[in-house]
C-alpha cells in the first residue's frame, strides 16, 4: 500500500496501475452528489481514451443534476444481488472508505479485497486502503485533485471531461463558498473553462433546476428547525419524503438551507430511513471539526462537513447526537 499527496508524485505509479490492467470497474460512494458522479465519469473518459475496457458501476441512482454529463448515459446502477463483472483493476473514487460503497461492498468483500484497488480523494477519513491511494484532503474535491492527476500524467482533456470535473468542482465548493476552497480550486475550475467546460450548464443544473418536490421538503424541514445557540438541527422523516415525493438529494437542500442561517455555527440534520436508521448530516463552521464528531458513530467525512448512519430512529439520534455536538460547540 502507497499512499501519496501530491498528484505529481503519484502519477507514475497510478499510470503504472492502470498499464496493467484491461478491464476496470470504477466505484464511487452511496447516495453520489456532483463530486461522486464527476469523479466517476472523468476516470471513466480518460481510461477509455487510454483504450481500457471500463465499467463505471454507481451504488446507488444518480442526483438529478448530473444525469445530462456527458458518458452519464453508460453509468449502471448496482441491484441488490448483482454479481461484479470480472475485471482485474477497482478505480474508487471520492469514497473514505471501502465499506461507503454500500451494498456493493457488503456483497462482494472478498472481490473488493483481493483485487488491485487504485483509490482517488479527498477525504481526511480515509484510510488508504487501497493497492495505489492518491488522498489529498487539502483538495476542495476530488475533480480538483483528479483534474491535476490527469495533467500530471499528461492526458488531454476535452470539453466533455473538463465538464464532468468541473460538476465536482462545483458542487463540492458550493460554487467556490466552502472553507475548503483554495486558490488551486479555482486555478483548476479557471484552466477547465480554458478547456470548454460547459460552465453555464453546470450551473443550470445544480442551481436553477430544483424539483419542485425537493422545494416542498425544504419548506416542511425548515417550518419545524430547532436552534439552540449556535447550533440548528432540523429532522426530515420518511412521511416527509412521500408527502412530497422528494428524492434523496433534496435532504442535502435541507443542510444548505440551514447553512445559510446567520449565527449557525454548526448544524445536523437527521433523516429517517426506510431499515429504522437514521442518517446524520452534518456542518460547522472553523474550527468546529465534525469528521471527528462523525467518526465516533462509525462515519466519517471532512473538518466541516461530515455524516454517519446511526441504528436509531431520528427521535433516539437527536438525544445521542446532539449533547455531543453541543459539548463541541460550546
Ligand atoms: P453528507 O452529510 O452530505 O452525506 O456527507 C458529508 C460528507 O461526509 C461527505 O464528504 C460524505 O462523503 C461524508 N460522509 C457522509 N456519511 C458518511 C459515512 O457514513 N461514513 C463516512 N466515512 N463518510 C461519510
Ligand atoms: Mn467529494
């Protein structure tokens, strides 16, 4: 096991990796935002143009606003049962670790164990589990890390790819907002534009493209937010989610709504799910670090924002959660 930072230093060994390989599964974590499918569709555009045989394999259904990237259309979304296809290299991308690949992993531990395994991102959670581990959790995304990965190991990228980076990009910086944002994450965003990113799509979708249904969940979520001080929790439970007929994206709506709250300096949101436990989300503000929080309930995630999934109902959650968020706020 190798575990590298810096993309340059590491380029060599992951060229190497995939030099060995013909057929390759690319993965990313439960549940993808923009980061997730970026990342997964990038690997997946510059491996075919390296002539690999690739299969980019989701966990879970698409958000909504990445479904139109280009090569979105050739993503598979694993069923529970499904065998793994046979292939002798597992790219995962933007996952802390192996076991957030869902069911994919608890069904196929020995697959997952015993083949090479190059890991891509950007969580300070990560273990490096994998063969080759590029992590760097100075990135503000993984498309930011994987976008100077690419230049390293000198691989044009088209318009198509530097799209698909710059959906990552922009959903993981909240358009360049978020405490992880450096000058580098614009850099890259600023060579991507260079390089015919479809920005205004990008920005279309993620922003101007709401489902109506996720506006209604974001009014019943916000209509019953707590606060305590410093801190804002609100609960989206499962009758929420039919009344409105929302998708599982429109919780993340929910988090940044609250995020915009002045004087919110950290925040959870707890949402039920259908097998009784509840998956929290959440958010603080420096130096408030929540991916220490978060791995205490066996998640994990990055200093301001992080989850876990707690075998509770939200009710039992909220007493677990937040005494401990406020002894770290406090
Ligand atoms: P979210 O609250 O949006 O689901 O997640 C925030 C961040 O924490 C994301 O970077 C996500 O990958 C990470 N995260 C969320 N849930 C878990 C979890 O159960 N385990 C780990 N290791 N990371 C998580
Ligand atoms: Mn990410």
């Amino acid at each position: 096991m190798t575990v590298y930072t810096d993309p340059i230093l590491a380029a060599p060994a992951l060229t190497d990796q995939i030099n060995q390989a013909k057929r390759i599964l690319i993965l990313t974590h439960i549940n993808p935002d923009g980061d997730a499918i970026g990342s997964l569709l990038s690997v997946w555009h510059v491996l075919k143009t390296m002539g690999k045989e690739v299969i980019p394999l989701a966990s879970s259904p698409l958000p909504g606003y990445t479904t139109w990237l280009p090569g979105a259309e050739q993503i598979q979304v694993y069923r529970a049962g499904m065998s793994l296809p046979e292939v002798d290299l597992v790219v995962m991308v933007d996952t802390a670790t192996l076991g957030r690949v869902g069911r994919i992993y608890d069904e196929h531990v020995h697959e997952l164990t015993t083949l090479p395994i190059v890991i891509v991102d950007h969580h300070v959670t990560n273990e490096g589990a994998g063969t080759v581990n590029l992590i760097d959790p100075a990135a503000a995304s993984t498309c930011e890390l994987l976008c100077e990965l690419f230049q390293a190991m000198g691989i044009t990228i088209d318009a198509d790819l530097a799209t698909c980076l710059l959906m990552g990009i922009t959903t993981d910086t909240q358009s360049f907002q978020t405490s992880a944002t450096t000058a580098t994450s614009m850099r890259v965003a600023a060579d991507l534009l260079d390089l015919g990113a479809d920005q205004l799509r990008v920005v279309r979708e993620v922003y101007f493209a709401l489902p109506a249904s996720s506006a209604e969940l974001i009014g019943q979520a916000l209509a019953e937010m707590r606060r305590d001080g410093p801190i804002a929790w609100a609960r989206v439970t499962l009758a929420m989610m039919r009344d409105t007929g929302a998708e599982d994206e429109a919780v993340d709506e929910v988090v940044r709504m609250l995020q915009r709250v002045a004087g919110v300096r950290a925040l959870v949101v707890f949402k039920e799910r259908q097998d009784g436990t509840t998956k929290i989300s959440l958010r603080s503000v420096q130096p408030i670090n929540v991916a220490l929080l978060a791995t205490y309930w066996g998640g994990g995630g990055h200093a301001q924002a992080a989850g876990a999934t707690l075998n509770m109902s939200p009710e039992q959650a909220e007493h677990e959660v937040l005494p401990r968020l406020q002894e770290l706020v406090w």
